[in-house]
C-alpha cells in the first residue's frame, strides 16, 4: 500500500511538472520573434549620432596563442552622415577615451592604459574619420583614418546595415554592424616577447567589431 501511495504521488508531481514546463515552454515559444517578422523602415537621409548606451567598440587579442581576452571602449561618442539615395556619400566619424577601456579585470585596464600599450596620459582618444564608402552588389565597405597613440593608418572596415525602425519614443533608428583585423605594432603598441613554444605573449593581430545602435539628432537616447 506504501508504494502505491508514492507511485500515486510522483505520478502526480511528474504531471504537475510537466504541466509547468509545457506552459513555459509554448509561452516562450509564443513571444519568439525572428528577423523576418521584422518590418525595416528605409532608412532616413540624415545626421545620426551613435547611441552609447547601445553602441560597442569592441576588440580581441590572443594571450599566450592560446586564448582569446577581449574588451571595449565604453567612452564613445560618434556621428553619421547618411545618404539614403547613396550610401557611398555617408560618412562615419568617432572618438573612443581610451582611459574608458574595460576588459574586466582593472590591473590589466591599468596596464594597457600605461606607456607599455596605449599611453593614456599622452594620447587620452582613439578616432576614427571615413574618407570613403564603397558598394558593390551586396558588400559595403568603409574605409578611413584611424588614429591610436598619435599614429594615423588607412583602415577598411566591412559593414551592414539593420533597419531603420521607429523606437518607442519616436525616434528612428538602425544599426551597423562592421569588423576587421589590425596589427598593433602598426600603431606603436610594441610590448610583448616571443614565448619559448614560439606564440607571442600578447598576439599582434587585433580583432575589431563595431556594434553601432545611429538615433537620429534629434531623437533621445534611453538606458
């Protein structure tokens, strides 16, 4: 009669589980949204400026050839000029503070603002100004001055657009997506020794991606 009784009760607490987790599951299934239920807006001819609370300058550098450490700039202001009958005509201009890098541990933050990496004190921003858009078929890219620790090189960026959108405050929106690779040492940022088993302490390549929410001038930014 005992194992009766706890048959009887884990069969109903199997069901009462089940129950739950079939209501989680097409509740969730029932708010999934993919992009193709996305309606885009063309997006306006106009001055947006990046929004930095949904912005992010991101980069990644191999330790010791085996992992990869990343971070970001969280100090960031930047504008677009947008072109909607020629996005060849657009421009792109942006500052990071280079005092505002953050990779989650502050004594290597501490470190890569010193003399040893970026140099903070003398060279407190990293820039970036366009100087030219390309387009063919599908694929854009933007190519333009970029200057860490006061030296300034030619970089090429591929990039894609998302929206534009509406936001719930009224304001228009869209997104740019852009990334590409770099050496350091091309910018002065020389630290770093060849390891016994041949891998550099600190990798020269450096990943950059861009994440960039444009609200036109005029609307406001939200947290």
């Amino acid at each position: 009669m005992k194992a009766l009784r706890n048959s009887v009760a884990v069969a109903i607490l199997t069901t009462i589980i089940l129950a739950i987790f079939g209501l989680a599951v097409s509740g969730s299934a029932s708010a999934k949204t993919t992009a193709a239920d996305v309606k885009y807006e063309p997006i306006a001819s106009g001055k947006y400026t990046f929004d930095p609370a949904h912005t992010v300058i991101g980069f990644g550098v191999r330790h010791l050839g085996i992992a990869l450490v990343e971070g970001r700039f969280k100090d960031i202001k930047g504008t677009v000029d947008y072109n909607s009958e020629d996005v060849t005509r657009s421009s792109v201009h942006f500052t990071a503070k280079i005092d505002s890098i953050d990779t989650g541990v502050a004594p290597r933050d501490a470190h890569l603002k010193s003399p040893d990496f970026f140099d903070s004190a003398k060279f407190p921003e990293m820039t970036f100004k366009s100087t030219k858009i390309e387009r063919s078929n599908k694929r854009m890219t933007i190519t333009g001055d970029l200057t860490i620790k006061g030296v300034t090189k030619q970089v090429s960026f591929p990039f894609s657009l998302t929206g534009g959108i509406k936001d719930p405050w009224g304001g228009t929106r869209f997104g740019i997506a852009a990334g590409t690779k770099l050496n350091r040492r091309d910018f002065g940022i020389n630290f770093g020794s060849v390891l016994p088993s041949g891998a550099l302490d600190v990798a020269d390549e450096v990943s950059i991606e861009l994440h960039i929410e444009a609200l036109k001038a005029e609307s406001k930014s939200t947290n």
